[in-house]
C-alpha cells in the first residue's frame, strides 16, 4: 500500500509516520521510486504497537525503543520480551528489606515463580500496608489465598491467548490485556459484589420491576 | 471512656469530633456530669467508618451522612445500605440505550442479579469499548468468560466474610475492601503473569541467583 493507505488506515498522522521512520521506530517500505515506497501490514501492526505503547501504557519513547528492541532481538526470550513491556507499566520506591522478605516468602508459599525485583512485588506490599492501615484484609490470609487462585486462573486464561508466534503482537496484547483488562476485572468485581449480595442479604433490588424479592435469606 | 481518651485511641482531633458531634455524624456520650460525657467502642467504630469513606472512598459530608443513614434504618435491608455504599464508590456518565441492552444481556448469560441502573455495568461498558478501540479482548468471549467466574469466586469469599450482625462495620468492610483490594489484586495479577509466562516461555529469571533456567518448555 501507499502512504495514503498507510496514514488512512493506521490513524495515524503523516508527521508522526515521518517521524517514527526517522527514528528507527517504523521500519522502512519497500522503494518503488526515488520518492515512493510501499508498505504491508506489517507496518500496520507496528504503528497500532506504537500507539498502545504511547497511549494505553504512557510509554515516553525511550521506553517504546527498549521495548521494541527486546521485540526484534530473537536471542531475547519472549518472556524476557514480556516482561521488558511489563516492567515499563509499573513503577514505584524499592521495597524494604521487612517488606521484600514478607513478599518473597508469599510467593514461595504460593509456588509462584516471580523475580526478587519485579515492580509487582513492590505493589503488592504497598497495597496490604494500606489494608493493614485499616485494620486488615477481612478475611485474612484465606482472603488472600482466594485472590491469588482467582487471579492465576485469570492469567491462565490471558497468558494462553497470547499469539506466540508474533512477538510483537504478544507485547501488544499483554500491553492492551495487562491494562485495558484492568477496569473490566474490578467492574466485574462490583457487579458480583451485588449479585451475591442480592442474594445473601436480601431486599428489593429497585428498578427491576415485577421480580422485587422482599424475603431476606439469612446464610 | 472520656473525650481525651476517645481522641487518642480514634486518632481523630477534637476539633473533627465536635463538629461531627454538633452535625449528629456521631451520637452523642452519655452525660455524666454538664460539661462531660463518657463515650464507648461504638464511638470509635464510627469515627473510624468516617474516616475511611472520607479518606479511602473519598465521600463528601453528604454522602457520608446518606451512607449513615442507611446504616441505622433498619427498614433498609442490609444489601441497599451496601448497594447505597457502592453507589457512592461510582461514577460516571449514563450508559446509552446499545450499552445498556448489551451490558443487560451480558449480565443475564451470566445469571448475575444486578441493578440496571448500577454505575458499575457502566465502568464494564466502558472499559469494554476501551478494549474494541485496541482491537478487543484476545480470547474474546471464553477469556470473558473467566474473568467473570473469578471475580465471582473473589466476590464470594469478601461477602462470605462481611460482618452481617454489625450493619456500620459491614459497609466500614465493604468499603475498605472494594477500594484497598483493588490494587491487591490487580497486583497478584501480574505476578501470576510472570508465573506463567516464565513457565511457558522460559527464559531466565534474572535476580534467582543459582537457580537459572535455561531450557525453554513449550507448551
């Protein structure tokens, strides 16, 4: 395809594509001409990678190149390749020792095989802190054994998605996944909340007409 | 115990407990002298249920006030004091008529009892669109699909421990807990990322001094 194509079909501005074969982001088309050159799909894909990486995950474009790179460098694993995209997603102070130890044993409790310095690591203990700050996970440690089994089988489930045999459409879909997957995951969490809310504690549930269940089973 | 004693064990400053005391946020003491009044657990219970939908869930007064309310009208089944908690947690603009259709029958496959009018079916619709704009959710449906059934696991075990017989520390818990474990487990998520991905797509663990991985078994 021509530019024209290219720009149409991307969504993307001639001034950016301009800019991102000048830095090396977009690789070359193919030259017909002094002036002219054609693209693929591969382009396609590369400028949609681009945009989730600037615009779903907030990456500066230092960041876009180290992803890239990891990408195209097959002597990279692709975990390692998902994990450079996924290290660029998060961010936040070093964890303390106390802390780093506290997290560490969670995971080996967990059988989880996660690295000492993953940013996650540092979320997690931040987040339990706050909790705790409150008066603690209700629920408690069977809680928190419940979240990490539902949160595995989610991951299973994405994980085994992933198209491996295109490592840019991986980085593209963990990237998408990781973040935009995010507020689906906690709205879900909601409407669950109420369904079995609904049904242990009872009471009408306004707007839905006809079926209003004034009976409040006690569990 | 005395108003001394209530400050430092609530944390809150005095002048706070006044003016909650003069806008009937907090019941009164019980008088034992003109000037001086004891108060007991059920103060600090509920100046700490104050602070945290002032500071966790970021509610203003009359929002507090409504959660209140529905906390000591025993005419409001415990699920719409929770439903009137979690209303306040969202928001966000109307769904349109094609979302709310979609979001309806989504919740109907699901056998999920949920208000039509919750803000949350908006948070989902959007953040579904969010995903259609990036190309949609890789595993579609099925992936869904498993989103779903673990938020209803989570779901259950956060109902299943909500201290039904003390109306003002369910809502204290429902609150704390639908804000402060968001992050729980959106954390937890990623590291089950890693946990698979290192599984699957091998590739070193850097930072797992000895225990290096070479091989790479696919699966």
């Amino acid at each position: 395809m021509r530019m024209a194509e290219l720009i149409e079909r991307s969504g993307t501005p001639l001034a950016t594509v301009k800019y991102y074969l000048r830095e090396g982001l977009l690789h070359p088309g193919v030259a017909t001409a002094a002036t002219r050159a054609t693209y693929d799909d591969s382009h396609i894909a590369r400028l949609r990678l681009i945009r989730v990486l600037a615009e779903v995950a907030g990456m500066r474009l230092a960041q876009i190149r180290g992803v890239l790179t990891a990408i195209e460098d097959d002597s990279v694993s692709l975990h390692d390749a998902l994990g450079c995209a996924h290290r660029c997603l998060a961010a936040g102070p070093a964890l303390d020792e106390a802390a780093r130890v506290e997290m560490t044993e969670l995971m080996h409790t967990l059988d989880w095989n996660v690295a000492p310095q993953s940013p996650a690591l540092g979320e997690l203990a931040r987040a339990l802190t706050a909790i705790r700050s409150f008066g603690g996970l209700v629920g408690g440690a069977e809680v928190l054994q419940t979240y990490a089994e539902a949160m595995h089988q989610v991951a299973e489930a994405e994980v085994g998605s992933v198209p491996t045999a295109d490592r840019a459409a991986a980085v593209t879909h963990v990237v998408v996944g990781t973040l935009l997957a995010e507020p689906v995951l906690l709205a879900l969490r909601r409407l669950a909340h109420q369904d079995i809310s609904s049904r242990r504690f009872g009471g009408q549930i306004a707007g839905t007409e006809g079926a209003r269940r004034s009976e409040r089973p006690q569990t």
